[in-house]
C-alpha cells in the first residue's frame, strides 16, 4: 500500500512464487505437501529469520511447490521515549527490519544455497517481487492462517496429479 510504513506493529500475509512457477520444493501427495532439500532449507530459513530481526515473529506459513505464504508479525515496539521524545535510534532500528528487508534477506539466502547444490550460480529462484496485504483484524487473521493452512488440500483438489519437482 503506498505510503504505508511496513515496519509499524501489526500481521502482513506474504506470498512469494518460484521465478516462471516452477515447483522446486517438493510434491503434494493426497493433499500433503512434501519438501525436498530445497523446500526443507527454504522452510528452516524462515523460521530462522525472527533471530536476525527483534520483534518479528512468524505466524502461520506453508512452503509448496511453487511458492511460499506466510503471515509475519511485527510487534509493538514503543520508539517514543517517557519524556514524549521520539527516539530517533529505536525509529531507525525499526525501518531495518521491513518487510522488503526481510523478504530480501530470505530470498538471498536462499538462492545462493539453492543455486550453489544446482550448480547455477546467479540464476534466479524466485520472482521478482511478492504480494503482501496488510492483517486488518483478528477475523480476517484467522481466515487467512486457515487459507494458508489448507493450501496443499486445495492444491491436490486442483491439479490430483502430482508435479515432479525440477532438479
């Protein structure tokens, strides 16, 4: 949303896809989502992040095939100090940990690991940019975290083949 700060307090549902939507992660067998290597490093590095980022915390997230949902969770950091000065440090701390940081720093990550186990250095892992949405409230938090949750049903209701991952 233009405008709005990314780093303020509050939940962001996220979905990254696969550069061309190609299935890197793993299958869905019968509704059940199976990572391989790469979908288990892609999972551990996001649960990984909130050690790189104070106040972020992960919320609900699935790693499928082709792309990655996830809700983030900024907590509420007070960057006004007692006397009502604003604390211009805290302020600065806070916009290092955007979302489009953190979104860059995982993508980074890991496509140099990924790229380095194909042997191809460089080449792109993931899309360009990500679809964010910015949480509204509790209800629209827990119809999301349910969406999120029941994407590898709804994958295999879709397509019942299984699609073979790309090497």
């Amino acid at each position: 949303m233009q405008g709005f700060d990314y780093s303020s307090p509050g939940a962001y549902f996220l979905t990254v896809n696969t550069q061309g939507r190609q299935p890197l992660f793993g299958e869905i067998r019968a509704g059940e989502m199976t990572w391989n290597d790469y979908g288990k490093h892609v999972t551990a590095t996001w649960q990984d992040l909130p050690n790189h980022y104070q106040g972020v915390m992960m919320d609900e997230f699935v790693v499928m095939p082709d792309h990655f949902h996830s809700i983030v969770v900024i907590d509420s950091v007070q960057c006004v100090e007692p006397d009502g000065e604003v604390d211009m440090l805290e302020v600065l701390r806070r916009r290092r940990m955007t979302i489009s940081r953190l979104v860059g720093r995982f993508k980074m990550t890991t496509s140099k690991w990924i790229n380095e186990r194909r042997g191809t250095p460089g080449a792109r892992v993931w899309q360009r940019n990500y679809h964010d949405h910015i949480v509204r409230d509790a209800m629209e938090h827990d119809r999301i975290r349910a969406y999120i949750a029941g994407n590898p049903r709804r994958w295999w209701e879709t397509h019942k083949e299984p699609i073979t991952p790309h090497p």
